[in-house]
C-alpha cells in the first residue's frame, strides 16, 4: 500500500472507533498518520540509500520482531493504553502491506539472516521504477488506494473538515474535541 492509503485506512478506521465505540477520544491523528507510514519512512530510505544490495524495500520496520518489541516496550514503559491507538496504526502497517504474504521480512531473523528478495531499489531511480513495475503488474493494488481515497472522503464529510474552521482547528490540534 502506498503511504496515502496506509494514512486513509488509519484516520478513517480511528474515526470509526470514536464515532462508533468512543475509543482514543484523545487520539492525535496526526501521531496516528505519523504511526501508519513510519516503517516505510524507515525502510525506505534504508533500502534505497544504505541496504542497496538487499534487493529488498521492506526491512526491519516490517518485522514482527520490531512490531513486538515495541509493544513490550509500550507496556513496560507504563504506556500501553496511552499510546495503543499508535501501536495500532503502526502494526496496521503490516496487516495493509500483507505482510504474512512476505514471511521472509515478517519472521525475520527466525527464517533467516535476508529479507524477502524483491527487486533492486538501491537507488532513487530503481525504487521508483520498481513500484512503477509493482503497479503494472498488480492493478488491483491500486483498488485499495482508491478505497483509501474513499474512507478519506467519508472522513473530511463526516468531520466536516471543508469548513475552513474545523479543518485549521484539526490541522492545529490533530483531535475534534476541545484541547
């Protein structure tokens, strides 16, 4: 999933838990968007500047054993209820990249020493053609974008984020309540 769709998913699923259930009222959705896209904010780059020859563009940031340690750190820390509405959008990350497809990178290190083997993104021009390519050959990829542009949609009209006021007020605050 590309970085828009994981941040879509994410505010409107988070948006849905307020709405619905009355959870994470206090939730930032700008944490919460931050939360979403950060293991391709880390891997990313990492495969594309530092990893060139892993031939692969998800990394530790898509490992369970990261996704775990952090949430055993959350709770050790005291702050698994504060911070569990980020450790989902996180974690999400996996679910929306269908991790359990690329167990390689998922289980790593337990199946081994490499991540899953993609193709070459060790430069800015290989990792753009390599989605370019990922997009060719897989358009229904490109179904869960335009679902994400729809939960987006939902979102802005269920916030009424057009008023100038009501989207400056969340753009400020990240929340709809009263800070």
């Amino acid at each position: 999933m590309l970085p828009p769709g994981h941040i879509e998913f994410t505010w409107a699923t988070l948006n849905l838990l307020q709405r619905q259930f009355g959870l994470f009222e206090e939730a930032d959705y700008r944490l919460a968007a931050l939360a979403a896209v950060l293991p391709d904010l880390i891997d990313k780059p990492l495969a594309t500047f530092v990893l060139t020859d892993a031939e692969a563009a998800l990394l530790y940031t898509h490992t369970a054993l990261l996704h775990g340690g952090v949430w055993l750190t959350a709770a050790a820390a005291g702050q698994l209820e504060r911070s569990l509405p980020y450790l989902l959008a996180f974690s999400g990350h996996l679910l929306a990249d269908r991790m359990w497809r690329f167990r390689q990178t998922l289980l790593w290190p337990l199946r081994g020493r490499h991540f899953h083997r993609w193709k070459h993104v060790g430069s800015p021009q290989a990792f753009v053609q390599a989605y370019a390519d990922i997009i060719r050959s897989k358009p229904f990829l490109l179904t869960f974008e335009a679902i994400g542009g729809l939960l987006l949609a939902w979102f802005i009209l269920d916030r009424e984020l057009w008023q100038r006021e009501n989207l400056a007020a969340f753009v400020k605050n990240g929340t709809f309540g009263d800070r």
